[in-house]
C-alpha cells in the first residue's frame, strides 16, 4: 500500500511529459509542510502525499477521513459596478478596481489596460482613499462587506 503513495497515478501518455512548472512547485510546496499533507481528487483517490504523509501511512495504513458535507456558502463581492457607483469611481478606477478585486499585479493591470504603472498606482490610491481603506486585503474585505 506504501507505493501507491510514493507516486502519483499517470496515464502512459502523461508519465512520458515532464510536470508543469506550477505542478513541480505545488509539490515542493507541499514536501516543505511539516505535516503529512495528502492530496485528494474529488472521487476520494490520493493522488499525491508529502513524505511526511508517506511515513504516516507506513505505519498506520488504514485511515479514516471525515469530509464535511455541509455545503460551503461564499458571497461573491460586489461587482465593481456596484461598488464604483457607490464609492464615486470613475469608470477608469471602476476598471482598476476590477482588476485588483482579481488579484493583479500593478504591472499586470497597467499591460492589461495598456496604462503606465505609475497610473495604476495612482488609480488604486485613488480608489483605496474612495473606499477610506489602506490597502487591497482591506479593500476587498470591503467589497464583501456591500
């Protein structure tokens, strides 16, 4: 039962492509978690333990995991429309708003939009001074909370 921890599953054809690059970084990520981490697809399979998880399961290899089955409720946050119109935006800083609601960078929003990244800093102290927040974890908290 060890081995089948030890790797994941792959079919012929994926086994001969090499892990993407945020496949590759998701498991070191988790072979740097202290505590035995499995990862689980949605039909209940392990499709990949930390070597932490792989020595638990040497030694206890019959397990039981509990999933809560009550579904999760999550409110999406006011649209940037909504929250523009009632925060004053321009549509330009409703744009921005949108865009760090995403969780772009500056740099990313100013390519997107096709703007400097001085004037998406400037939108977004714009838009953090409207909002009379300090910075974005703030700011999108506050948009939960319209």
């Amino acid at each position: 039962m060890a081995d089948r921890f030890t790797k994941p599953r792959a079919s012929p054809r994926r086994a001969a492509r090499r892990p993407s690059r945020p496949l590759t970084q998701l498991i070191a990520a988790v072979e740097a978690i202290g505590a035995p981490v499995l990862i689980v697809g949605a039909d209940g399979e392990v499709l990949h333990t930390n070597s932490n998880g792989r020595s638990f399961f040497a030694h206890a290899p019959q397990f039981l995991a509990v999933v809560n089955s009550v579904p999760r409720v999550v409110v999406p946050p006011a649209s940037a429309d909504v929250v523009g119109a009632r925060w004053k935006l321009t549509p330009r800083q409703a744009q921005v708003l949108d865009l760090v609601a995403r969780g772009m960078t500056n740099a990313s929003i100013a390519d997107t939009l096709v703007i400097s990244e001085g004037t998406v800093e400037f939108h977004v102290s714009k838009i953090l001074d409207k909002a009379g927040v300090e910075n974005r974890a703030t700011l999108i908290a506050r948009m939960h909370d319209l």
